[in-house]
C-alpha cells in the first residue's frame, strides 16, 4: 500500500498539523510506503527538522512543482491571488493518482476529485488549525466531499456530525498533532527582551473580513511604539501580508527596531509556538491560534472590528476567553483589566481547551496513523475513535 501525504502551501504553517501522521505511520506499518510530497523547499525542511525527532520514521521526501510557466510568473501573480497551489496538482496528477490515500490539510485539494485518474484514492483532510470561525473549517459545506474528514477533539466532532458535513464512517477524532511537532522547538518561555515587563503577543487573522489588522493594527502598534514598559511581539497570521497587491496588507517601516518590539510576519517561531509560549497576554480576534495560547492558560483581550449584530451572541466563541473591546484607545486599561479578571475567565479557557482537542494515553500521532492506515485498507472507521 501507498500512502501520500501532500504539503502544496506558499508557507510553512501546515507541516506540523500533518506530518506526526506519516511519520508515526511509516514507524508503525514497515510494510506501506509513505511519501512526502512538498512543493516549496521551506515545507520539506521544516517536515525533515520534525523528522528528526521520529528516529524509527521511514518516510520518502519528493519535491514536487509546477509547470516552468507557473514557477516563473507566480512571484508576480501572488502578489494579488494564489494560483500555483492548484497549478502543482496539475502538474503532477499523475503521481498523486498512485498512491491508495492522499493525506492533505488544505482544501484546494479538492480539485483532484475531478480527475477521473484520481477516482479509486481515498482523499484524507487532517485541517490545519481549531478555531470558531464558521467562515473556516470544520464549518465548510465542502468537507462532505472528503472520504475521512480526521478532527483534533470533541468540539469539532460536534459540529461536524450536528450539521451533516461527515457521515458516521467519514470521520475520526485524531488529536493535534502540532504539539508533538512543535514541542522539540518551542521553550515552555522563551524569553526575547532584555527586561522582565509583561509581553503581549498580537495575533491577527489574515482575512480582512474577520480580522482586527484594517482598523485597529497601526493603533495597537502605536501603543507598544510609545510604552517601552509592555513588550510585543507582532506575530500574525503568516498569509495577512500576502497577496499585498490583492486582499493583503501592508507593515509600515516605523515600528521596525524597537528594543521593545518583535516584528514577525511568517519565520518558524511564528509557526512552531515559540512566541505563543513566551507571550503574557494575548491580543486578537479570530485566529485559531488562541486555543494553542491557551495550552497554557493566560489572560487574553479581544478586538471587535464586525459591523453591528443585531443580538448579543459573540460570532466567535473563543471571545468568552477575556475582555472584547470594540477600539484601541484604553490598551493599559484593557491590559489590566484582562490581568485582574482572568480568574474569571480561567475555568471556561481550560474547559474550552480539554473540548478542543483529545489529549489521552495515545498520542494524536499514532491515532492519526492508525486511523489512516485502518481506512485505508478497509475504507472504515473504528468507533473507538469517534
């Protein structure tokens, strides 16, 4: 059996939610080939640094790319819209034709559906990520058309099977991998500034329709520009100024070199959790990566940028994890209020948390795999993992 696991991304940040699968599979079933297949050179050596720390893994490394035509124009044409993901499945339908299942963690994929070669491959979607957004996955009409849909916890299970995107046998509760991924590479706190002041990671999501960076972005940086006695760290998400030409954004240049100021906009550490680990408080809106924040439960404050509901339900559920604020006038006294309540809102954080993702005796690798390796023989789910 062939088994292929597919990173076809302009960034890194989906690695570590995919390969603990392929690695922990290749371990545990000698007997099936499990590939690798990469279209950028950063996703493959971020895979391979996760590898190291698999030492029994047995997994094949393939780059793949697209037509010489798209790799010389892309440069050009990103900076308004994405097109070479869907190029390289062009490209190289053929190949991913062979294998038995394809494991993917993004939805262009889909396309491949559409290739009567691709008709007999089971198509796996692992997800990249575990937020409220429900213009995102696990909320996507589009995961019915999945053969396995693999969720990190009960929550997304929930939704999933409450709204009739999965049947009983096209999903299975995985875990989340990424913290085993990410765990040789991130400190429990890493500390970045010369000084013991509280730190503040600021934590936008990419698209401007769900995310503080439009409106409140150069106000936020304006704080930490003028108070030398809070730190930030500037880690969006890594797509927010792509496509800077298009629906991107664009970071002016007067927040750069401040002692007291990290501006990052898509390095490791923004991927593998270094900065949500050494961070005090959280700044953001609708990013997934609060709930990896809040492995470690800390205050956080949230920025409402929507235009006005009509009722007093929060869009997002993670804005019952600390203050919402609708501006960015009173950050010291947001700050503070968001250290003096987070008792209050502590309880709800770790129950969100232990709902979010199934944490147990088995690793998310190693159920991941073995769900993977089950469907893929016999095209069915073991309850045990649902």
């Amino acid at each position: 059996m062939r088994i292929g696991f597919l990173l076809n991304h302009y960034d890194s940040h989906q690695v570590p939610h995919i390969v603990p699968f392929a690695f922990k599979l290749s371990e545990l079933y000698p007997d099936i080939e499990v590939v690798i297949l990469s279209s950028t050179l950063e996703q493959k050596d971020f895979a391979k640094d996760i590898a190291a720390h698999y030492p029994d893994q047995r997994c094949h490394f393939k780059t793949i790319s697209a037509s010489p035509l798209i790799e010389l124009i892309d440069p050009i044409l990103a900076q308004w819209f994405f097109i070479r993901k869907s190029a390289v499945i062009r490209k190289n339908i053929s190949l991913l034709s062979t294998f038995d299942s394809l494991i993917v963690p993004e939805m262009t994929s889909l396309v491949l559906k559409k290739y009567d070669s691709f008709r007999d491959v089971k198509l796996i979607f692992t997800g990249h990520g575990a937020g409220d957004n429900e213009n995102f996955p696990p909320f996507d009409k589009r995961l019915r058309e999945f053969d396995l849909c693999l969720v990190p916890g009960e929550k997304y299970a929930e939704i999933v099977t409450r709204r009739e995107l999965v049947t009983p046998t096209s999903y299975a509760i995985s875990g989340y991998p990424k913290f085993e991924a990410v765990a040789p590479f991130s400190k429990d706190r890493p500390q970045f500034f010369n000084n013991n002041n509280p730190t503040v990671i600021y934590n936008p999501h990419h698209h401007p329709n769900h995310s503080s960076w439009p409106k409140l972005g150069e106000k936020i940086l304006d704080f930490f520009y003028v108070n030398k006695k809070y730190n930030l760290i500037f880690a969006p998400h890594v797509l927010l100024f792509k496509r800077k030409l298009g629906r991107g954004s664009s970071l002016p240049k007067a927040y750069q070199k401040q002692d007291n100021i990290i501006l990052d906009l898509g390095s490791r550490a923004s991927i593998d959790m270094t900065y949500m680990n050494a961070a005090d408080i959280y700044f953001g809106d609708s990013s997934s990566q609060i709930y990896e924040f809040l492995r470690r439960p800390r205050p956080c404050v949230f920025f409402d940028t929507l235009p006005p509901r009509s009722d007093d339900e929060l869009p997002y559920f993670n804005w019952n994890f600390g203050p919402v604020v609708k501006n960015a006038e009173n950050l010291e006294d947001n700050i503070a209020l968001a250290l003096s309540t987070h008792n209050k809102f502590l309880p709800i954080q770790k129950k969100s948390f232990a709902h979010t993702f199934e944490i147990g005796a088995t690793t998310a690798a190693e159920r991941g795999a073995r769900i993977i390796e089950v469907f893929s023989r016999t095209g069915t789910v073991d309850p045990q993992w649902q």
